[in-house]
C-alpha cells in the first residue's frame, strides 16, 4: 500500500488538483491518504471533497485527515508540500515596504528585497517539516511546491538529508505558449532550460519528431505574443540570444532594471481574494454533494496536462516507468556545468529505474550564467540567514542583489520587515 502524506492541502489550488490527480492515477488505487493542514476549516473541507471523489471513482483509498504531521508521517512513501505563511497579508506588506524605500520591485514574491522576506518566514517552517520526515519517514521522497521553491529546496539540502524535488510548472508553461505560438502540437516541442526557480533560461528548443532548431522560429513570431507577459522576455532573448521561461514577472524579479519594461504594479491580491472566494464555495458544494465531482475526474489536473503532475512521477516510480518532466528543482550535480556543482537548480527532470535525477544541459551563456550565478550567492546568504538569524547574512542578500541601489534603504527595508513580520520571525528575536 502506497501511503502518501499532503501537508497544506487547505490550500485551495494545491488541494483540489491534488486530489483530482490521485483519484485517477490507477498506482493509486488503495493507497493510504493523509490530508495535514493547521486550518480546521481547510482541512474540513478537503476531507469532505475527497471521501465523495473516493466513492465517485470508486479507488478505495484509506482517507485520514488530521492537523498534526508528526501523527501521519511515519512509514509515509512521498510527502507532498505547499505551505504559505499568512501568504496574501505578509506578502502585500513585503511589496508595499519594498516600494516605500525605493525598490523598483515587480513582484516581490521570490526575488529581490520581496524574495528575502519571503525567503525568512517560509525556510524555518518547511525546515521542520523536512527535519521531521527525515526522523519519521527517512525512506520518503518529498514533493515540494512551496515558495520561495529554489530556497526552500536548497535549506533542505543543505539541513537535512531527506530526498526531495521541487516542481513548479513554469517551465511547462512556457512550452505550452511556444507549442501555440507557433502553431505545433505541445508533443512535438521540445524546450529545455536550465537556471534557478523562476529565472530559468532556455537552453535548447526543438522539434521532436525532426530535430529541427525552433528558435530561428520562435525569434520571428515572438512579436503575436502577449507583449504584456513576454515583452521583456523578448528584449532580454534580443540582448542575450537566450529566451528566458516563465514570463516577464518572474524573471523580472531578479533583474534591477525590469520595472523599466514591466512597472512595479505587483500582484494582484484583490483578484486572488475574489477567486479564493469562489473556490472555496465550489469546494464546500462538492463536499456537502451539493455539486457532483463527476467533472473533477473527467480529465487530469493542469499540472498533469502540462506532463508536470506530482501523481504522475509517483506513478512512475511505483511502475517502474521512464517519464521524463519539463523540470526538477535538485541539486545542480553537474546537470549545469558552469553554475556551482552543489548548488540548487531547475533543469529537465527524468524517472528512471525507479529513482529521479536531473538531465545534463551543458553551459549556460556568459552574461545569463554571471546572472544566474549571483542569484545563486543570494540564495545561499537568504538560507543561511533564515536558519540562524543572522542579520549580516540578511544584509549581505540585499547588498549584493541587482534590485537593491542604495546600503541605507537596504538597512531601513530590514529593519522594517524584521519588525512587521517579528511574529513569523522568532528566529531572528529569540
């Protein structure tokens, strides 16, 4: 019986596509299920949509909810995260402090001074997470898609020894709008990328079933795509000769002159809210029967369409199957040969006689490599700064990140987020 543990399933997104996914991966069938979440309310309301997806699919799995990980842990297979520490609040805080002392942020989510706050409330929590699954679960994989992802992974590999693989559908993505893009079917376009999470470059693009280089091609029919979302992307491939993946936003996150192209407008929270709103109320009408699941398993979740689903690679090693995945987020282990060998980084993934590993890539570009590499030092500093509470290590991320212009403002910026998120922060207070 393979048991799987899904700690912060409340998580409207995460959750539902998760539990859509198990229900029809056929290695799943009987398997053991813990839903984890500190949210009674969240946790309530996964529970109810899985028991009517069980008997709806009729996989007879063993459901079990409960807010306690250390009470599901133990003799776990694979141990799926995606945790937020009072994500939309502390957040918005971030980007509104990282504007006030003159930051052009565009995102601040995973990158610049918006990054390392982010970074310091997100480590310590999925640490112990990690920690524990190393001490209850040591044989378990764990699935992480919590942000900031290249961070988080790397605090992991650095503090514990637990196998594990970030995902993030970024990649996918990208290979899905090139696929439209260019008017092929997304089977036969074959994009490869290397970087860290979120800045993450293309490294090769092809046609499958040919061989045929596609970047000539994607170079000329850039211009039809959405210039709101790949309009810098397109300015940096003209500049670099590399097309970077994930879209403007994020990219843009780890390169001080982005607002320049995409301005510092942010996230849109008012939207999110509204759209949790929604979710939440479709989640509790399939819980209660009020609404039939039978349209949550007539087709795969995004993740999985995108050939990124979390149940597909659990599939894989179960069966023994050879899949390859648009991207792992592990360590770099010479997939990038000119980025740090111990390094965390995004390259294309692969399932292979019953283990996981990254796919050699060759070299990144000069410039892109130089970019990346200093994102790389960032992170190490932001890690370490989380985990003991050092304020220099804290400083020294800002001071050397390409979004930060003055010490002073650096400084303020820390001192304030320090304070406001104290509460999340015991490490830097104790």
């Amino acid at each position: 019986m393979t048991k799987i543990v899904a700690i912060g399933v409340g998580s409207l997104v995460f959750g539902v596509e998760l539990l859509r996914d198990v229900y029809q991966t056929p290695e799943l069938r009987g398997a053991e299920l813990w839903l984890v979440d500190l949210d009674p309310g969240a946790l309530r309301r996964m529970g109810g949509l899985a028991e009517k997806l069980n008997e709806a699919a009729g996989w007879d799995v063993t459901l079990r909810t409960t807010p306690e990980r250390v009470e599901a842990l133990p003799g776990a297979d694979y141990v799926v995260t995606s945790i937020a520490v009072d994500r939309d609040r502390t957040w918005e805080t971030d980007h509104r402090l990282a504007l006030k002392h003159g930051f052009a942020s565009v995102l601040s989510e995973n990158g610049g001074p918006g990054g390392l706050s982010h970074t310091l409330r997100s480590i310590p929590p999925m640490l112990a997470i990690a920690k524990d699954v190393e001490r209850l679960a040591p044989d378990a994989l764990l699935l992480n898609y919590t942000n900031p992802e290249n961070r988080v992974c790397l605090a992991i590999h650095r503090y514990t020894k637990v196998r594990s693989i970030g995902l993030c559908h970024g990649v996918a993505e990208t290979a899905e709008m090139v696929a439209h893009l260019l008017d092929m079917p997304r089977d036969d376009v074959d994009l490869r990328g290397a970087g860290t999470n979120h800045f993450v470059w293309t490294t090769s693009l092809t046609e499958r079933s040919t061989g045929r280089d596609l970047l000539p091609l994607l170079r000329e029919r850039l211009p039809q795509a959405d210039q709101e979302k790949w309009g810098f992307c397109a300015w940096l491939f003209d500049r670099f000769g590399v097309f970077p993946t994930t879209g403007d936003n994020h990219v843009g996150e780890y390169i001080g002159y982005a607002a320049e192209f995409i301005g510092t407008k942010g996230y849109n929270f008012g939207a999110y809210a509204h759209n949790r709103e929604l979710g939440q109320a479709n989640v509790d009408a399939w819980a209660a029967g009020a609404k039939p699941v039978a349209s949550l398993l007539r087709q795969p979740s995004r993740e999985s369409r995108l050939g990124h689903g979390v149940t597909q690679i659990m599939a894989a090693l179960i069966a023994g199957r050879t899949i390859r995945r648009p991207s792992f987020i592990v360590p770099n282990d010479g997939y990038v040969e000119n980025l740090d060998r111990d390094a965390v980084v995004e390259v294309p993934g692969i399932i292979e006689d019953g283990d996981f590993r990254g796919m050699q890539v060759g070299r990144l570009a000069g410039p892109v490599a130089a970019m990346v590499q200093n994102e790389i030092a960032i992170q190490e500093l932001a890690v370490e700064a989380a985990v003991t509470g050092s304020r220099d290590a804290a400083l020294q991320a800002l001071l050397i990140d390409p979004c930060v212009h003055s010490a002073r403002a650096a400084e303020a910026f820390l001192d304030e987020i320090l304070t406001a998120h104290r509460a999340h922060l015991p490490v830097f207070w104790s």
